[in-house]
C-alpha cells in the first residue's frame, strides 16, 4: 500500500504510470502532475477503467521549489518519482528533503541554462579537473549525500535502462559473473524505423545536447575525451543485425569508475544511422542546436527549442516505429583465475510496447525500469538512507522484476567483442 506522486507526463512518465497501474497492489494511489495538468487529465481518464490504482493529477511547476512543497505537502507521497527533464531533479531533491520524502529520477542533473555564470564556473572547473565536457554529471546529486543521510531518506538516481538497468547488469556480473572486471562495453543499439528522415526517440533537447557533444570513455583511470562521433563500430546485434555505432560519453560510465574500482576500461556505443547524422551535422553547423538565446525579429529565441517545436514529439512516434531495440553490457574479466567474458542485454519490439502501453520502445525501456526502481524502494528492497546510482544496491530482485514486468534479460558467455 503506498502513494507515490510521479512529476512529469511525457513519454517515459506515460509507460511509467501505465505500468505502476498494472501493479496496484504496491501502488495503490498515484498522483501524476505536470506543467500542463491537461496531459495528466488525459492519461488519468484513459488508465481510471482499467486499475485498481486510484489516480489524481495536479498542475505543477517543478522549477519552482515552494509549489513543489505546496503540492508534497498536500499529496503526502511515500516517493516522488521525478520523471520531467534533467532541469528539475535539484528543486525536486530539494523539496523532498523539505518534506520528509524519497525521491527517484532517470537522468543526472543538467542546468537549463548553460549560459549562466555561476553553473558555468563550476563547469568549467570540472572539464579541466576531471577531463570531460559533458554538461552534465553527477557531481551536483552527490553533494546531497550528507542531506538524505542526515534525514534518513533515499534518493535513487537514473533508474532508466541507460543510465539504470546497464548498472545493475553491471552489478549483477560482479555480484554472479566475475571475481574481477577488466572492461565494460555498453551497446545501446535501436534497430526500429520510425519512417521520418528525422525525429529524436525520446525529449528532442535533451538528446541532441548529449549526442552532438564530444565522446569519452574511461580508461586505466583517467577520462578520454574524442571529437563528436569520431570513433565508430560495426556490431551485430541479436535480433536485429549489423548497424554503425559511435562512442559516446554517457553518465554511468561516471559512477561506474568509482563503484567497480579495479575496471580497466568503459565505453558507451549508441547505434546511428545515416540519415539521423545527416541532418544532426547540418542543424549543429547553421546554429539550430545552441542553447544560448538569439535575438529574432525582437524576440529571444533558443535555437534548440525552437527545433523541439518543430520536431515530432517522441511521444507520438509509437504507432509508427517498427524494429527492435537491443541494449546491454559486454564485459572481460576473470573468474577463478580464468579469462571470461559475458554478455547482457534486452531486446525489446517497438510494436510489441505500443500494443501494450500506447509507446514506442525507447519510452518503454526507460519507463519499465523506473516503475520497477521505485517497486524496489517502496517495497522495502533497496532502502538505505543517502544518494545513490542503480548499481550500489543488490541487483537481484530489480533484474527479476524486470523479466517480470516486461525486459527480460538474455545472456552469452562467448560474445563478440567490440575492439
Ligand atoms: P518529455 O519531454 O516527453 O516529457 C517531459 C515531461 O516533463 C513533460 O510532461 C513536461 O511537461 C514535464 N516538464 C518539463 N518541465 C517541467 C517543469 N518545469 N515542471 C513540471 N513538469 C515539467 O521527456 P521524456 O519523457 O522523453 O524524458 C523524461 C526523462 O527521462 C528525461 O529526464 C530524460 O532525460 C530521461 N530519459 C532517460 C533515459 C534512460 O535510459 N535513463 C532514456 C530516455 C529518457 P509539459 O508537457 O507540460 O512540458
């Protein structure tokens, strides 16, 4: 029995919410609430016949701290489940300790505003103490560590497949797999066809900041920062075949470094294809991916939301996308003093989510798994009082409600391996 108060009701909160409905005896009351309190109506009404979960929506800004209190305070939530944009998660970390309330998010925080002094000081401290660019990083969630220590609560931080299920598939080859890993490959193929020469799978802007950003990896202890998509890879993936893949820096490889110590070397690869590059290199040379304001006809614009609105909505791309999504972690380590290698993954049908939850499947694997997060802290499973990454609990019983609730894992102890 527990309420949980989900922020947000884009593409992932939607399968999120549908899938908490499917599990009404833990989540035995929702509120879902956003800025635009017409799309919470909207999907309340459309899931109020078919759940026991009983479901109230608010309107809510979640850059504003104090409606956020205003509202925690008068929905008395056992967990908030942050699932709007990477903008909000310190003003919802904020007023959770406020309140007295666990928290969970999908992505580290980013600021909204990169043009803005005092973030961009500290920023540009860390690219040249810690060797990467990327705007975000989990530096701004770790300082709360003291914070929910103190107040006894957790924080549960990206609980969605990349960042989230690849850490516990990390987890878990360190827990059944290996007495020692030596390199983590992460694959994040998605082989569906969406049918438009252009579209972003999940929010349009928060995408193309991290895939027109320069690439890293980790290696012997240090980062390792590339030009944008200068390192490429042809994979064979299970159930869906040969495609490109670039390295990109991705924020697990962040935590993964400090909580898998002895780790050589890892690396984030994500599947492109051609047409998608195309015009991602043509809208980044003419301006249209900066985040800074312009000036337009006497009006501040910012280039990237101005795409956004052009752009289809990720949410809509459900009923047209076919294909598969293949997504895992192919590790080397030693077992018994022996060479071993393993190879985790889900596949996942674009058709197969949309018949079930009305989504497409990158939604679907990102919204699977923070239901299933949150499953974790409200039954008692993953609760220990801090800040922490999907990987610092036991992996066990999230990877079993995962095969339960809709991505099964597949394995292979004799992969290919990515050089
Ligand atoms: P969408 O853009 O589809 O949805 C975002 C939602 O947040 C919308 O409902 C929006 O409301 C709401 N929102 C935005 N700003 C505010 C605000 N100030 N106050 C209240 N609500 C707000 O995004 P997605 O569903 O695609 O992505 C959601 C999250 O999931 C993002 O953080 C994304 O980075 C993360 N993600 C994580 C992945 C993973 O594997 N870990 C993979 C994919 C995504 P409105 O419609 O009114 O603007």
């Amino acid at each position: 029995m527990s309420k949980v108060l989900v922020i947000g009701c884009g593409g992932v909160a939607s399968v999120a919410i549908h899938k908490c409905c499917q599990v009404s005896e833990v989540f035995t009351e929702l509120c879902i609430a956003s800025r635009t309190k017409s799309k919470c109506d909207k999907l309340a009404a459309e899931l109020a016949p078919k759940t026991a979960t009983k479901i109230t929506t608010a309107r809510v800004d979640a850059d504003d701290v104090q409606q956020l209190i205003d509202l925690i305070t008068s929905c008395k939530p056992d967990l908030v489940m942050n699932i709007a944009l990477p903008y909000q998660d310190l003003t919802i970390m904020d007023a959770c300790l406020a309140c007295g309330v666990n928290y969970m998010d999908t992505a580290n925080y980013e600021p909204e505003d990169t043009d803005d002094p005092a973030w961009r000081a500290v920023y540009e401290k860390r690219c040249n103490e810690a060797g990467f660019s990327a705007y975000f990083d989990y530096s701004w969630q770790w300082a709360y560590r003291k914070k929910f220590e103190e107040a006894g609560l957790t924080a549960l931080l990206g609980c969605g497949f990349d960042p989230g299920v690849t850490q516990a598939y990390c987890a878990h080859a360190k827990k059944h797999e290996f007495d020692s890993i030596d390199t983590i490959d992460i694959l994040d193929c998605n082989g569906g066809d969406h049918g438009y020469a252009f579209a972003t799978n999940f929010n349009p802007e928060v995408n193309l900041r991290e895939v027109s950003a320069p690439g890293s990896y980790w290696e012997n202890g240090h980062w390792v920062e590339i030009p944008p998509m200068s390192i490429r890879r042809e994979y064979d993936f299970d159930q869906v075949g040969h495609k490109d893949m670039y390295l990109l820096h991705h924020e697990e490889i962040e935590s993964l470094a400090l909580t898998i110590p002895e780790v050589k070397r890892i690396r984030f690869f994500m599947t492109f294809g051609q047409s998608y590059l195309d015009h991602m290199r043509c809208l980044e040379n003419v301006g249209m991916l900066s985040t800074s304001p312009v000036d337009f006809e006497g009006q501040q614009i910012v280039p990237i939301k101005f795409l956004k609105a052009l752009l289809p909505d990720p949410a809509s791309l459900g009923p047209r996308t076919k294909g598969k999504t293949n997504i895992g972690c192919i590790f080397t380590g030693k077992k018994d003093g022996q060479d071993k290698t393993y190879y985790i993954y889900n596949v996942c049908d674009h058709q197969e989510c949309y018949k079930e939850v009305g989504s497409q499947a990158i939604s679907y694997t990102t919204g699977v798994p923070a239901m299933c997060g949150a499953l974790m802290l409200l039954t008692g499973k993953w609760n220990k009082p801090g800040v922490y990454t999907v990987e610092e609990f036991d992996p066990d019983p999230f990877l079993a409600a995962l095969d339960k609730y809709g991505l099964p894992r597949s394995e292979s102890r004799t992969p290919v391996l990515v050089d």
